[in-house]
C-alpha cells in the first residue's frame, strides 16, 4: 500500500489520524517543523518522515518528494493551522499573508506537488476547513476568509482530480489543540465556549480521526468527492435554547 502523508502530523487533529491510520494498517510519512516530536511520533507509528516549514514552499515540495519512493502516494492530509484572532482594523498585511500561506497557499502548494504521485498510488486528498469559514465569528476575518477559500479549493479541485483523486475536507469547530491552547486557559472561558455548542462541550481530536480515516480510504469512502464535512458539536447549523436542554 502507498504511503499517506500528514503535513501537521504533531498538532492534536495531525498526531491522532496518525495513531488511528497506523493501526488501521496505513503506511505514513509524517511532515512537522519540531524534529524531536516528529521523530518520538514516528517512532511510535513506524513511519518515515520530514521536517518542513508551512511558510517555505520548498520544504513542502520536498517533503511530498521524500514520502513518494516510488510507488505514488496513498492519501494527502493538511493538518496544518493557526487562530489568527483579529479584527480587521488591527490585522497587518503580514499578518493576512502568513494566514493565508499557513491555511490556505501551503495546502494549495502540498497539493500540487503531490498530484502525480497521487494520481499512481490512487490516493484521496483531505483538508481541514473551519466553521469559521460559513459563520460569521468576530475577529475572524482572516481566518474565516482562509477557510472559505480552503472549501472552493476541495470543490475546485475535486473537479479536476477526478476521477482519478478524491479531495475532501472536515470543518471543525474549537477543539483541543495547541492553537486553542490560550483560549482555554482560563477555565470560565472554556465553560463558556462550551456552551456554544449544541452538544454542550468543546471538541477533542478523536473527535475527527474516524472521519478522517474514513475519508481517506479509497474502499470506504470510493464515492465521495468534494465534500466538506461539519464536526463541530451542531454550532454551525443547530440552536439548542434553555428549554431544550434537560
Ligand atoms: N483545533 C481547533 O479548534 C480547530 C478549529 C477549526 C479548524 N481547525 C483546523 O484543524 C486542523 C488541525 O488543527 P489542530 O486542531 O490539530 O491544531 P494544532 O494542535 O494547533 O495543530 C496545528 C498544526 O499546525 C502546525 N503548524 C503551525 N504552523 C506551522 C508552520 N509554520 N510550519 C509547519 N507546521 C506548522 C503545528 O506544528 P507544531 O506541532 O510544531 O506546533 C501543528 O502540528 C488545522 O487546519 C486547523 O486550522 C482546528
């Protein structure tokens, strides 16, 4: 079987998909900037892997160039991201350009590289988007616009991949992660970002992993293609008021 590869693989979302397609017998290449969570990872999921920088196109490339020994590739994940928290009276050009370079331009730079190889071992491509993307947040111009352009990414793309290669995305909402890390510091914080959620608590990687697997296996998932999947505990589309919860 071809190799799959996750660029983020030691964020929360990136580590846990890594774990779960190790066990589900997937062979992995794994992309990440700290070398020594990157190896232990590796380690741990038998899996080759390469150090890269999400704002260094070449690093990309190279590590799709590494990961592909000859056989093609199996799948393609972009786990990689950021909270840029900002109105955009305060956000710096630099500011929208490293979010965009880190969400979208880096996802678009992976995905690119990889076609050919993808195309050989029959793989499927997976992104994550945000609910940020179709609901309005404050201080999410950035981001949210980042995450808009990730989902006409996997419609766009799907079209022209197919059908040979599946491209798909999951949009979360707040979960566990080193990203969010700050916002749930502060314990009231969290309880009431919680309380944003229809299902009443905030995400956690496990969260994603079965439907990310899933969408990565070219047997299960063999006709999906273009989709952009919500696991955000009901927040973009269900209103719980205070009689509805018992
Ligand atoms: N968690 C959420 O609340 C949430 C909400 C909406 C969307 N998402 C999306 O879900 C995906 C997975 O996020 P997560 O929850 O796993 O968050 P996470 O734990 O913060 O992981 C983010 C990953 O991005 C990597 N990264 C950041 N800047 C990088 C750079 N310059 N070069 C290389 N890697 C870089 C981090 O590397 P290090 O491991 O070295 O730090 C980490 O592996 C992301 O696309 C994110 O935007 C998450």
């Amino acid at each position: 079987m071809s190799k799959t590869v996750i660029f983020g693989a030691t964020g929360h979302i990136g580590s846990a998909l890594a774990r779960q397609l190790h066990d589900n017998g997937v062979p992995l290449h794994l992309a990440g900037r700290n070398k020594a969570d990157l190896s232990a990872l590796a380690d741990e999921v038998n899996a080759s892997f390469s150090e890269f920088d999400a704002m260094d196109n070449s690093s990309i490339s190279q590590a799709i160039a590494d990961a592909d020994t000859g056989g093609g590739l199996g799948g393609l994940v972009w786990a990689v991201g950021s909270i840029l928290l900002k109105p955009l009276s305060s956000l710096s050009e630099s500011d929208i350009q490293n979010c965009f370079q880190l969400n979208l331009f880096g996802a678009m730079i992976a995905a690119k590289s990889a076609l050919a190889s993808l195309k050989t071992g029959q793989g499927s491509i997976l992104l994550f988007s945000s609910v940020a993307a179709q609901t309005g947040f404050n201080a999410h111009t950035a981001i949210g616009s980042a995450k808009a352009a990730i989902e006409g990414l996997v419609v766009a793309l799907a079209a022209e991949a197919a059908p040979d290669i599946r491209v798909n995305a999951i949009a979360p909402s707040l979960s566990e992660s080193k990203m969010a890390a700050p916002l749930m510091a502060n314990p009231q914080m969290q309880k009431a970002l919680a309380a944003t959620h229809p299902l009443g608590r905030l995400g956690t990687a496990d969260d994603f992993t079965a439907l990310a697997a899933l969408l990565l296996d070219n047997q299960k998932a063999g006709w999906i293609t273009g989709q952009i999947f919500a696991v955000d505990g009901g927040r973009s589309s269900v209103q719980v008021n205070s009689r509805g919860r018992s």
